[in-house]
C-alpha cells in the first residue's frame, strides 16, 4: 500500500498515527497490531489517546474506515445491529433454512407495561414469562435464558426445570426488556471466525471450570483461580460471588461451600466466553468444509464480512447435528491472543488479514 495520510489528521487537528494511548495505560490488542500494520502500508490511525477503544484508519485519498472495540466498517451497520439482536438474528437464519436452537423472545413485565401505555395492541402480540414456561414445557428442560442484545456472555442462564426458569425470568427482567428463550443445543461449543466466506479459525472453547481436591470449598478453589488470572495480568473477569455462578451451581446442587472430590472438574457458568473465564483451544485444521459453507452462508443472511460465530456440534468434523447460538459482529481476539504462543501468531495472522481487507476498501 502506498501513499502519505499524514495530510488528512493533521489538517484536523487531531494526533497522528503514531501517538500513543495515554502512558501508563496498556494499548489494546488490537490497536497495536493496527499501527504497526499502517505504518507498513502508509495509512495513518487516529485513536482517542485515553483507552483507544475508538478511532480511524485513514488513507492517502482522504477515505477513512472507523472503528470502536473489536468492530470495524467492513461490516454495516443494519448487519451489526440484526447480529447483536439474537432473536432478529435467530429469525433470519431459521428463514434462510440453517439450523438454530428452538427459540422464543420474552419481553418482561417492565417492557410489557411500557409499551402496553403507548401500544395495547402491540403489547398484546408480546409474549412473557407465561409464554416462556409454557415454550419451555413444550421444547423440554433444560432451556437456557439470555439478554437479547447482551454480549461476553453477561445474564446467561441455565434452567433445569420451571422453578429455575420462574427464578431466572425474576433475576433477569428487572434489568433487561426484552430476554431470548432456546432448548439446549447438545455437542461441544465452537467459535468459527470468518472473513468474506473464508475461513480465518476455529476455536473449541470450555466454560470457567474449576478441579476439585477433595480439601477445599469451591469458594477457595474459584477464588484462587480468579486471582490466577489477576496475576496473568487478564483482571479476575469474575468473582466467586457472581450470581451467574451462584445460580448455576444451585442448578447443580452445589453451593460455595461445598467441596468437590479429587479431580472432579465443575462448571461455573453455563456458557463457554473467554471473557469470563473460559479456556479454549485452536481446532482449525479439523473443520468439516460444510461446516464452512455453513457458516459462511450465515453471514451472508445477516450481511456480514467479518464475524464470529458461535456454534454447537457433536464435533467440529462433521457438520451434523449442528446448531448456531448467535453471530458477533465485532468478535473480541484478545482473550484468544493470551492463550499461548501458537494461538498468537493465529490472532495476529486473523488482524493481518482483516486490515488488508479494510485496506483494499479504503483503495478501492
């Protein structure tokens, strides 16, 4: 790539490509990679100085493509926003004839009021948390209950039984309008990520586990494993406290103070993101290439270039029996960066790639 941007920001008034995140602040992954990717391709990056969450890449032409966290323009706008809707983006994909998770969008009682004021008829089309024990009557238990437009896995519930679904629709509706309600999907969890119909990754991912010693409660276990990770220099992503892990070890049975056997592994969290806890491992190479085609027909539904997709299947070799959970417009690599040297080098290479992409565009 060839040409000199340094025109465009300056002439704005704003810090050149070069200028760091405020000192003593750690710079995002991402936004490292991206400097270092401009300035070998004479673009320039202009980034808020404080975190650098937000900015833009801009070219020799004038043409800018603008970025926020893990999201960049290759993806609209409507896409982006149809992705963070789980139950629109749940719709499109059933519609298109790919497999999803039995669902049913629940609006709580706070947002069912809402809008029984300003629409009654509207209001009367809504389903709620009758509708909801009545769909998790008909699919089976267990159902798991999520914020419709939640990400890194915040609010995600797992209900044995109408009791547990009653308690979570309580739990979570004071906090949320509108909640998706799914069957649970059998097999293991995969996060595919994709870049204009190809395929950029594969990661199998595990939720926040702890292994029992047959000595200490699950509060000293959890509390030495989140402190791990404070020492990694990851932050502690959760503590033992947090309701999501209260909840989901009551569904179990268990409670802080209970004490697992020697070697018993537990599960924390019904969901398997990084962000929490979770630990994840490159399975790239094992990808059936329908599963591929599969997920590249996905993003063509919600209109997407790049994006992470978040699937269950018996096993990431064949594509049977799979179901999507959801697509992420602006998938976080952050998480997969610090897992070790090999997945490194693959978020690095995926960044790579994305960037030349942005590029191509603003040279277009």
């Amino acid at each position: 790539m060839t040409g000199s941007a340094a025109s465009g920001p300056a002439a704005a008034g704003l810090s050149p490509s070069a200028a760091p995140v405020t000192a003593g602040r750690r710079e995002p992954l991402a936004l490292g990679l991206l400097r270092r990717f401009c300035a070998a391709n004479g673009l320039a990056v202009v980034a808020e100085p404080d975190f650098g969450y937000a900015g833009y890449i801009e070219a020799g032409n004038g043409r800018r493509h603008f970025f926020k966290g893990a999201g960049f323009d290759l993806n609209g706008a409507g896409a982006s926003a149809i992705a963070r809707d789980k139950g629109y983006s749940t719709s499109f994909l059933a519609g298109a004839g790919l497999q999803v998770p039995r669902s049913l969008l629940i609006s709580t009682p706070r947002y069912l009021a809402d809008i029984r004021i300003k629409n009654p008829a509207v209001a009367a089309r809504l389903s709620g948390p009758a509708e909801a024990l009545a769909f998790a009557a008909s699919v089976g238990y267990p159902v798991f209950l999520k914020p419709n437009e939640e990400s890194e896995g915040r609010g995600v519930l797992r209900a044995a039984d109408a009791l547990q679904l009653s308690a979570a629709l309580d739990q979570l509706g004071p906090a949320y309008d509108r909640l998706l309600l799914q069957e649970e999907a059998q097999g293991r969890d995969y996060r595919i990520l994709m870049l204009d119909g190809a395929c950029l990754a594969v990661f199998e991912r595990w939720p926040f586990r702890v292994t029992g010693d047959g000595r200490q409660t699950l509060r000293d276990l959890i509390e030495q494993e989140t402190a791990r990770f404070a020492a990694d220099g990851k932050g502690r992503k959760i503590l033992p406290d947090d309701p999501r892990i209260l909840t989901h070890l009551a569904a179990a049975g268990l409670h802080l103070d209970s004490v697992p056997p020697a070697g018993q592994a537990v599960a924390l969290l019904p969901n398997s993101n990084l962000s929490s806890g979770g630990t994840a491992r490159d399975v790239t190479a094992r990808i059936a290439p329908d599963l591929v085609r599969i997920a590249a027909e996905a993003g063509r539904t919600i209109g997407l270039r790049f994006f992470g997709l978040d699937l269950i299947a018996p096993d990431i070799a064949s594509a049977e029996g799979y179901r999507i959970l959801e697509l992420n417009a602006a998938p976080g690599l952050s998480h997969f960066h610090r897992l070790g040297p090999s997945e490194a080098a693959t978020v690095e290479e995926i960044y790579a790639r994305v960037f030349a992409a942005i590029a191509r565009d603003l040279m277009a």
